[in-house]
C-alpha cells in the first residue's frame, strides 16, 4: 500500500495495483489544487507540498531529487534561480510558536524536472512522469491544430483574434 494526501491533507492509502482512471482523475485534481500564482499570475507550487504529493517522508531525499533537477534544467540552457527560486516560509511548531523553514517556488517545467529525476518506483513519481508526459503531448497536439488552421506562411490575413500585422510561422 502507497499512500496519498486527500483534499485535507491527510494520507489515504492506495492500493499497489494499476492506477485506475479515477485514481488518476484524483492525483491530478490534487496536484493542480496545490498550484498557486504569483502577483504577476506566474504559475508555481511549493517544494514542500510537492514533496509530500511525490512520496518523500524527508525534506533532506527530497532536495536531493531537486538538486538533480536543478542540474538538469542548467544543463539544457534555462537558468535554475528562473524556475527553483528560494524562499522561507512560517510554520506553526507544536509549542503554538512559528519558525521560517526554507522552502522553493517550483514552476511546472521545475516539477516536471523533479518528477523525472525522482525514484520510479514510487508510485507516485510513476503517476508524475506519466502526467507530464501526457501533458506535454496534449500541448504538443493543441499546438499542432493551432497551427494547423492558421493561413499559409506569408499571408496578411490572421485568424480571427490575431492582429493582422502578425505572421504565423508553420514549423516544418
């Protein structure tokens, strides 16, 4: 048995089996329920809760995994501090009292690096990669249609939305 943070938070168990459809429906919801937005309406999730929703009971494996991410993302030409920035956050300890913990703004590419660099045979870094992979083809689809019903490359006439004096261009 694996377990799974429910809506409060809480850890229900989930059976070792297939993931089925609901199960699946369930661990997206979740996921995308701990998306949070900057002012500037940037997409981002905090370490800490990613950690949980992934099966790390440590925070030290945990940032192990983003470390590699880290390097992963630095090594494909983006800029680390861009998509993993750090930042402290308050926590209630037990005594009433509240302590600043370190925590990282992660943005979807970051937990898309992280859910590949995670251990597989989690159960729930299995459900990770698989979500983003299907994620990343369903907007490679919507981009391919898009592009698909747009004017030849060259015309003056833009779909219907688009400036005029914008050009699109068909990759090849």
């Amino acid at each position: 048995m694996h377990v799974w943070p429910d809506a409060s938070d809480r850890c229900t168990p989930v059976p070792d089996a297939a993931l089925k459809t609901e199960l699946i429906y369930s661990l997206t919801e979740h996921f995308e329920a701990h998306a949070q937005r900057t002012e500037n309406g940037v997409e981002f999730w905090l370490a800490r809760d990613l950690q949980t929703l992934l099966g790390y009971a440590k925070w030290e494996n945990f940032v192990k995994v983003v470390n590699k991410a880290k390097i992963a993302c630095e090594s494909s030409g983006h800029a680390s501090a861009d998509h993993f920035p750090d930042v402290g956050k308050m926590v209630e300890l037990g005594s009433g009292s509240q302590r600043e913990v370190e925590d990282m703004m992660l943005t979807r590419y970051a937990c898309y690096l992280v859910a590949q660099n995670g251990d597989p045979k989690k159960q729930e870094i299995a459900f990770a990669q698989t979500y983003f992979a299907v994620q990343t083809r369903r907007a490679e689809l919507i981009e391919q249609r898009l592009l698909d019903s747009y004017p030849a490359r060259g015309s003056k006439i833009g779909p219907r939305g688009l400036p005029a004096h914008l050009k699109i261009t068909k990759r090849e």
